[in-house]
C-alpha cells in the first residue's frame, strides 16, 4: 500500500489558526489558511488520503521555526513543507524588544532550508511571501514596517530560487485585493488575516503550488 502523502503548514499565528492541541479533526487544522488549503487537498486527492499537519505557532520568528525543527518538521518526513514567517521578526525589531536587537531572519530561514534539504532532499518546499498592509499597528511607523517587510519578501524570493522551492507571492494580491475593499477588511491590524484575508492567502497557494505541481515541477 503506497503511503499517504504529508503536507505540512509551517508558521506563526497566521498558520496557527487556534488549531486545535489534540487528535480531534473537527479542530485540529485550526482556521487559518491552513485550514481551506487541507481541506481542498483532502478533497481532490481523497484517492490518497493525504495527511494535513498545520504546526504553526503563535508568536513565532525564523528562529523560533528552527529551534522546533527536528520536532515539528523532519521528524514528520512531510512530502510538502509550506512555510509563512515573517510578521513577528518584524513586529519584536520595530517594538525595540530584546528578541528583536539583532535581525536573524534570513539566517535562520537559511538554516532551516539548509538542514531539510539535506536530510529530507525529495520534499518539496512551498515558501510563501510575508506581506503587510498600511493599517492597525503597521500604519504607526508604515515606513519602517514596510521596508522591512519589502527586505523580508525579497529573501524569501531569493532562497525559494536557492533552494528550488515554490514561491507562493501574497503582498501583491493583498495589495490589488484593497481596491475591492480597506486594508483592514483583510487584514484587520495591518499583518493578521480576516476570514477574507485566509481566503486569498489559499487561492494563491492553491493557484501556485497545484499549477506548479500540474507541470511537474
């Protein structure tokens, strides 16, 4: 029997969802992006009985990935690993907070891609772009939030070539998305999706990874 296929959500609350803590499926995949991804999955490829993990922190930095790799990633042998980080790398340095003083993102991020390429080399990587809107605590300091959150989307571009992942691109589609309706309708404090701003977050990474599954990449 052809074991079923893992897809693992990495991240922080925007992962998290308030995902549930224990076996229970009703809960398990919280309500974040996470959630309509696997529940999409499920459904086309029912054939396979794919696993869907959603092990997204709330709070969590590249770092804070890093540290709970072994744990939380390799130790699943996931065939898919999809990784949204970036919000609170930004939030602890523009806060002045000590966990912020010194910017580990890119190395961290490095770290981690590094390490699940070399022990677990056939999983595929989905990175997906950090993205911020000019609303709720952002709007306080825009400029300083989005030249970080602008350097933060052009290494996390850069390591997907790197590494050869799929790189699933959001700042965009939020951007065109407030044409439709305010900043705040998607992303109601300027980094944390509404219902709405999930609901884009899937669509694309649906859009990207399946097209690019489709060719075979």
């Amino acid at each position: 029997m052809m074991e079923k296929r893992v897809i693992l959500f990495q991240g922080d609350s925007i992962t998290d969802g308030a995902r549930g803590r224990t076996d229970d499926p009703n809960h398990i995949l919280g309500h974040s992006y996470a959630y309509i991804v696997g529940a999409r999955l499920s459904f086309v490829w029912a054939e396979q009985q794919p696993v869907i993990v959603n092990r997204g922190i709330s709070g969590d930095r590249a770092s804070d990935l890093y540290a709970r790799w072994n744990e939380d990633a390799i130790s699943l042998n996931p065939d898919i690993i999809s990784i949204l980080v970036g919000v609170n790398d930004a939030w602890r340095s523009m806060n002045g907070e000590a966990s912020g003083i010194t910017d580990r993102y890119e190395r961290a991020y490095r770290h981690i891609l590094e390490e699940t390429k070399q022990v677990l080399p056939a999983a595929q990587l989905v990175l997906c772009e950090p993205f911020v809107l000019n609303t709720g605590a952002p709007s306080q300091n825009w400029q300083a939030w989005s030249e970080r959150i602008t350097a933060y989307r052009h290494t996390v571009r850069g390591l997907a070539d790197q590494f050869g992942a799929i790189f699933v691109p959001l700042q965009a589609a939020f951007d065109e998305a407030c044409t439709r309706a305010d900043a705040s309708y998607w992303l109601w404090d300027g980094v944390h999706p509404t219902a709405a701003g999930h609901e884009l977050i899937a669509r694309k990474w649906l859009e990207t990874v399946l097209d690019k599954e489709a060719a075979g990449v």
